[in-house]
C-alpha cells in the first residue's frame, strides 16, 4: 500500500514537472500555431450557414462587375474602368436607402479626392457624400502603428469630429499614431467610421477583432477611440454597444448582453462559413437596378425588396483590388467576409470565448498530474491506455464545448501534457537523471528544430522574454516579379506558387544551417550564428545567397513549362553585432534579431536594385568568409545612419565564361580609375565590360555615372563614395 503511494505520488510530481513544461512550451510560437489550427479546424467542422444573419447582405465589386462596368455602352456598359466615379456610389447609396437598408458600410477607404473631380470632369466626391448626408452610412478608415517619421505630426484633417468617436484624456500608451481617413465631405456626412485593420495572429489568419482602437498623433496629450467598422455597423443600426475598462478588465456589452474579450482585448469571431454565406449581389447588378428605379423601371435584379431592413456591406471580392483575408475557414477570403462574421457575431451574441489563461494553466497541469499519477499506478500498456482513454474523453468534451456552447479550451497544450506526464512516469523506473534529460530532448524534439531544442534544454531560460548581443550575418532575400504573377490569377493560385517559391528559398537556407526569421510579403529574412554558434557564419549566408539566386532560376525553368513568368532575385547580406533572443510580450513573443546590422542588410537589398545587381555583401561579411565564395567589388557606398562609407561586393558563380571573366577584370580596372577621378578611362573600361556583358547593370550604373562626373566632377574631399539618397 505504501508502495503504491509512493509510486502515485513520484507519478504525480513527475505529472506536475511535465504539466509545468507543457504550459511553457504552449507559449511557443509551434505551439501556439498548433493550437491555433486547431481551432481553424474546429471552426471549419461547426461552421453552419444556416446560422448565419440572413440580415447581413453584401454589395461586391467582383470581376464580373468590374468587366461589366467596362464595356462599351452599345454592349450594355458604361465604358468605366477602375476606380468607377463615386456618383456609381452615390446612385447606391440612394437606392439601398430607399430600399429600406438599416445601414450602408462601405469597407473601402475614400482618402483622396476622386480623380474625377480632380481633373474636373464630375462633382462626384459632392454627389456621392450628399447621397449620404442623414443616412446610416459607415465610412472605412484605416489606422496603424508607425512610431517613427511616418506618423502623424497633426491630427488627421477631420478627425476630432469623426462621427461616433469618443476623446480620451490622457492619451492610452497603446495607439495608433498614423490615420488613413476618409475625404472631408465624407468624413462630414457619414453616420459613423469604423476602422478596418485587422489584427491576424503570428500565422497570419484573421480568428479575432478589436472593438475599439484609439488614435493620437505623435506627442498629442489625449486621443480619441474609434470603434472597428462592426462595431460602428451595429451602432448605426441602433445596437447599444459599450466598451468599459482596460486591458484585460476590459468588459463589451451588447444590448445589456455580455461579450467575451480574450487577454488581448479582442473578440475571437465564429465563422459561419465562406465567402457565399452571406448573400451576395454584384455590384454592376445594383447599380443597373438603381438606374432603372431612377429612370421610372422597375428593378428586374437585386430588386429593393431584396435590400429592407438588411445591413449592407459594400465590399470587393476582384483579386485584383487585393482586398483578401486568411480565416480559418481554410481559404483566402474577402477582407468583407471578417467584418460580416464580427458584425453576425456581435449582434447574435454567439462570439467564441476563450478560456483565460490562467484557466488554460490549470487544466494543463490537472490533466498532468492526474495521467502521471494513473501511469505510475499501471503498467506501461495499460497506463498508456488510460490516459489515452482519457485523452480521448477531455479532446471530446473541447469539441463538444466549442460546438454547443461556442467555448474554445485548449487541446494541444492538454495533449502535450498528458503525454509528457505518461512518458516520464512509465519511463521513471528505467532512466537515469541523465537518460531523462535525454527523454526531454527527445520529446522537445517533436516539435522544435533540433538546435533550438538543445539550446532550450541547456538554458531553460530561453523560453522567457530577453536576448543577447552577438556577431551574426543577416541576410534579406527579396523574389522580384510576384506582382505580375499575381495579376489575373485566382487568389488561392498565387498563395500556392508563393509557397512552392519559400520552400525552395526555405531549403537552401535551412541546408546552410540558416535560421528563416520571417517572410515580409514577398522577401525572406534569415540569420546565421544563432540560436547555435556557427564560426563559419559569414561563408555559409555568402553559399546561401548564391544559391537563392541559383534555386530562382531552378523555379524559373519550372515554371516556364507551366506558363509562367519569371521572377527575379535581390540578395542583401551583412555581418556584425545585433541582439538576438525572445522579443515581445509576456504572452507571444518570436525568436528575432534587431540592430544595426539588421537595417544595413535590409538596405544593401534595396541598394542592389539601384545597381542592377543581384546580390550585395559587405567588405565585412567578404572578410569573415575568407574567401568561400567569389565576388567582385561593386563600389564604395555611403548609408543613412553610418557615418562611414561601406565597400560592396557582389556574389559571382562559379564556371563563369571567358567573356564574363574577362568583362569583370575591366569593370575591376575601371573601377580602379574612376577612385583615382580618371573618369575617363574609368568609362572606357566600364564600357568595354558592357560590350562583353550587355546586361551588366554594375557596369551600366558606373558607366553613366562617370560621364556625369566628366560634366560635372565631385568635391575635393571625395574619397570614391556614393551617398545612397533612399533605403
């Protein structure tokens, strides 16, 4: 008996230590993003149409819209391309208000004047905000975080008296400082704006929303909040909705019914569906319709009956305006699809609620301790069976929650734990202190790369906010030529072809021993010497940064096959000090790097392009590599924020054609005179490497800029640099 106690209590406290692993490791992004797709998939399997508000309609400027609205008027068009006069939105707005529609909310931002009006062809900013005067319009406004020169010095023209905002003295420390808003005559007429950022997590899916932002240009004492454009919707339709508190105290009710904010403040959405889940009218259909009631017809489509008592989203679904969302549904969808979801939700009251943190914790290690406990008690088969068994029973309740009640409970932090506390207690009597250490690298393994695990199981620490100062090579890789790829193309096309380009991009830097900090549209940004010290960090980004360029043209002549364009390569790479480590907040937080260095790599990318370069390097990173890759000298270049000037180079293949070879010693000669101001020769050399290499634009630039120095020579005091004007 005793024996058995004991056994339940070491399998309790081994419980308890995998519990407490368990709930650190769920704040790892992996995990976090497991968890998240988690709640992506359940979301999919309870999504029901049949829930959905039949109330919210939308008015969509799709393709068949906009090719409608293009064609000749003897072809039953108006011979509009985009962007369409604003009288079309005008004629809308009266038509659905006519109709009866509680509210019109366009998710488009008007922030200039219309190009019509500009040029003086139409009043069609005038006609289209008197449409709205004394209506339940809601215009979109677009607010974000700059923190540095970009941001607001004043306040956005209008701002103080934007309709349905309220000012907040002193200023909350979390705002926005930068305010895209709509035109005056806009701003001035409409009933409300609301704001149409979203706030995607780590994975860049769309699963929540904030009711309310605030904004303040920099050094501005106080500040007003703005509602997010569900919100406003709601207000305008006479909704009572109240946001009271702060941060996690914060309390949202909506006609005196309670809404769940999870810890960040927002209100996690329950989606109903995709895109045809809210009912949809084409835009052209609309306005044909408008025109026939204004012309005494009657409506053959999109009839007014269709539109009474409906809330009217105007939105865009064309992939070529660009306005598409990820959401857990599983696709890209459009940016509408999220506001009509928040809207349905608010409204109806069937928002998701997330447990709290905390709550989250102690289920974790509840669930830890009781399977540790149960597996000590058993053998290994039939510990494993009971825990399983009631793994199987907490995963089915989390369902079954999330169904019925709209509860959203972890299942892969639980599931983690539970398998770390069956693990270590069946593997307690057969292990060493050092062959556990092992089973906990071995289990971290699962799901962390295999040198990032052995720097968290050597310094647990790690999982906690803080970095450190070390030399690191960085490296930004932009793909030219995703812009057209993506025009004409179905959304979910394009994501495909991106992906299968990252993961080419991915698998030499990775190959390399890089770390991939993250993707910036279409770039990628990588290090190396963390979180592992690497001594031949420099060599391995210069073999990376050949390589990209090498894997670009691999992609290339796939695709040619396919029928698709090429694209094009930019390599920036620079080597010094930077910090590295966990940077965010207690809560979510990613493994990064900031410095120095990291805006010169950043700008060596950019300063290729000026050059008609493919890759750019520092003198520093030539240096560190010792001679593992060939380059040539490109020039000496002086960047915003260094006070001395930096020597370039450019990465060069192997196997180069005696032309190429031959081209890159006069380019050296040329470049040789053009330091010592012999302009002259330096452009007959720079030439003669033009006429072995047409394509060369190193050679081009240089070239064009000796015959400007020829004109007009440089200072005295010129030591051969160039002066970057722009990143």
């Amino acid at each position: 008996m005793k024996g058995d106690k004991r056994r339940w209590l070491r399998g309790a406290v081994i419980g308890l230590g995998a519990g407490v692993v368990a709930v650190g490791a769920s704040h790892l992004p992996l995990l976090e993003n497991s968890e998240n797709r988690a709640f992506d998939l359940r979301s999919r399997i309870f999504a029901d149409n049949k829930r959905a508000d039949p109330n919210i309609v939308a008015v969509v400027v799709d393709q068949k819209s906009l090719d409608a609205l293009a064609k000749p008027r003897a072809a039953g068009g108006l011979e509009q391309g985009w962007p369409w006069p604003r009288d079309f939105h005008a004629g809308i707005v009266q038509y659905l208000t006519k109709a009866g529609a509680r509210a019109v909310v366009f998710d488009f931002v008007f922030s200039e004047k219309s190009i019509y009006t500009q040029v003086g062809v139409a009043d069609d900013d005038t006609a289209f905000a008197e449409a709205s005067r004394g209506q339940r319009v809601v215009q979109a406004i677009v607010l974000t975080p700059e923190g540095n020169a970009t941001a607001d010095r004043e306040w956005a023209q209008g701002m103080r008296e934007a309709p349905l905002t309220r000012r907040v003295f002193p200023a909350p420390a979390s705002r926005f400082d930068k305010a895209t808003p709509p035109i005056p005559p806009l701003l001035r007429t409409a009933a409300a704006v609301g704001s149409i950022g979203f706030d995607p997590d780590d994975d860049g899916v769309a699963r929540a929303i904030q009711p309310m932002v605030a904004y303040a240009p920099a050094g501005s004492p106080d500040a007003i909040q703005v509602w997010a454009m569900p919100f406003a919707a709601a207000l305008v339709t006479g909704a009572e909705v109240n946001l009271e508190g702060k941060g996690v105290n914060q309390k949202l009710r909506v006609n005196g019914r309670g809404v769940h904010l999870d810890e960040d403040g927002r209100m996690v959405l329950r989606f109903h569906g995709g895109e045809g889940v809210y009912r949809q009218y084409g835009y052209a259909a609309v306005l044909r319709s408008a025109m026939r009631v204004a012309a005494g017809q009657p409506a053959t489509e999109a009839r007014p009956e269709d539109f009474r008592d409906k809330i009217v989203i105007v939105g865009a679904t064309a992939a070529g305006l660009l306005d598409l969302r990820t959401t857990p549904m599983g696709a890209v969808l459009p940016g509408y699809i999220v506001h009509a979801t928040a809207l349905d939700n608010l409204l109806q009251g069937d928002a998701i609620s997330r447990v709290t943190m905390r709550t989250r914790a102690v289920t974790v290690l509840a669930l830890a301790i009781a399977c540790g406990a149960l597996a000590a008690l058993r053998s290994a088969r039939l510990g494993l069976g009971t825990v399983v068994g009631v793994a199987v029973l907490y995963t089915g309740t989390a369902v079954w929650l999330f169904g019925a009640r709209g509860v959203w409970i972890d299942v892969v932090g639980p599931a983690l734990g539970i398998a770390f506390a069956w693990g270590g207690a069946t593997g307690y009597a057969y292990f060493t202190e050092g062959r556990e250490r092992r089973f906990l690298r071995d289990a971290f393994s699962r799901y962390l790369a295999p040198d990032v695990v052995s720097a968290l199981v050597n310094q647990p620490g790690r999982l906690a906010l803080g970095g450190e100062k070390r030399e690191l090579t960085i490296m930004f890789a932009d793909v030219a030529g995703f812009t057209t790829l993506s025009e004409g193309r179905d959304p979910r096309e394009v994501v495909t072809l991106m992906n299968e380009c990252f993961t080419a991009l991915t698998n030499v830097i990775q190959a390399e021993g890089g770390t991939v900090d993250k993707f910036i549209g279409d770039a990628v940004m990588a290090f190396w010497n963390a979180p592992v010290g690497q001594t031949d960090h420099a060599a391995r980004a210069m073999r990376a940064g050949r390589e990209l360029l090498l894997a670009v043209a691999r992609v290339n002549d796939a695709w040619a096959s396919r029928d698709l364009p090429k694209l094009g390569m930019r390599v920036g790479i620079g080597t010094g000090p930077a910090v590295v480590g966990n940077v965010g907040s207690n809560t979510k937080f990613n493994y990064t790097v900031m410095g120095d260095t990291v805006n010169l790599a950043s700008r060596l990318e950019g300063a290729a392009k000026y050059y008609g370069a493919t890759s750019m390097v520092t003198d520093g990173v030539v240096a560190a590599a010792g001679g593992a890759v060939p380059v040539r000298e490109l020039d000496m270049i002086s960047v915003k924020g260094r006070a001395e000037p930096v020597r370039v180079f450019e990465l060069v293949q192997d196997n180069l054609t005696s032309e190429h070879a031959e081209a890159l010693r006069a380019y050296a000669k040329g470049l040789e005179a053009y330091r010592a101001r012999q302009f002259e020769e330096a452009a007959e050399q720079f030439a003669a490497a033009l006429a072995l290499v047409s394509d060369d634009g190193p050679s081009l630039e240089m070239c064009e800029r000796c015959h400007e120095f020829l004109k007009s020579p440089p200072p005295a005091d010129w030591r051969g640099e160039h002066v970057l004007t722009s990143k």
